[in-house]
C-alpha cells in the first residue's frame, strides 16, 4: 500500500498555479514543487499543470481559464501550536489578500485558509460560549485571548 493518499486537492487558477503552487511551497515546510506540465494546446495553451505537496499533502492545480473562482465554501485548515505559528502562517498566507473573522483568511489567490490553534476544542472545553464570543471579536487568532475567555 502507498504511503501517498489516493485523494488530494485539484485547485483551478487562471493563468497563475505555478505562481501559486511555488508561494505555498515558499511557506510551508517539507514542501516542493513536484512537476510543471506547460499545456500545449487550447484556451490554456502556454499555462500550465502543476503538482505540489505541502507538508507532505499533495496537491494539483491547473490554469483553467477564469470561468471558475474560489469560495469561502471551501477552505484549509492549518493546526498551529503555538502563538509564533499563528503569526507565522497568518502575516504570510494573507500578504496580499483579505483577513476575515475567527481565524479565516484569503490569500492573494483568492484560496480561503483558517489558520487555528491545533487544541482549539480542548481550549473551548470549559466555557464554549465565553470563548466562541472571543473568537468572534478576533480575525487573527490569539490563544491567549481565548484562554482568557475560556477561564472568565
């Protein structure tokens, strides 16, 4: 059995998936640009293929056209640790793009992401409601600020 899994994410970009697939690869560790394929033909000619991993989670993206945009609908998570992650992952995820509420951003590609501390749920635990109302008032998260809430 491959260590690899049989299901990963296939972004769609309009003319910029290399310059995607390299910015995230600039950003997260044990990452690389796997393959380019240059498309040969049709409305995407001179654009192309791209498989990336990002800490070891492979990924596809392809210049498809502009006929398709992302959504908040869909989004990646990254579990931090810590404080130093969280401010690592959100000043350079969201250079360029839009910050919203609770820990969401979008990138410079439109890409939504939710850059959250890994133990959100334990840190939830005591007081849901207290700290879910915190978190609300946050766009970058701040763990301190939640397990403040957490012990009012």
């Amino acid at each position: 059995m491959s260590s690899i899994s049989r299901i990963h994410p296939f972004l769609w970009f309009d003319g910029r998936a290399e310059e995607a697939a390299r910015f995230y690869v600039s950003i997260f560790p044990n990452s690389r640009v796997v393959h380019v394929q240059k498309i040969a033909a049709g409305p995407a000619e001179d654009d192309a293929i791209v498989e990336f991993e990002l800490d070891g989670q492979r990924f596809g993206a392809v210049d498809g056209g502009p006929m398709y945009s992302f959504t908040p609908a869909v989004s990646f998570v990254v579990d931090c640790e810590a404080q130093d992650e969280i401010d690592y992952y959100w000043e350079r995820l969201s250079e360029g793009g839009q910050t919203q509420p609770c820990g969401w951003l979008a990138d410079k590609f439109g890409l939504s992401w939710q850059i959250i501390p890994a133990g959100l749920s334990e840190i939830m635990a005591p007081a849901p409601q207290a700290v879910m109302e915190a978190l609300l008032e946050m766009s970058k998260i701040d763990i301190e600020g939640l397990r403040r809430a957490a012990r009012s």
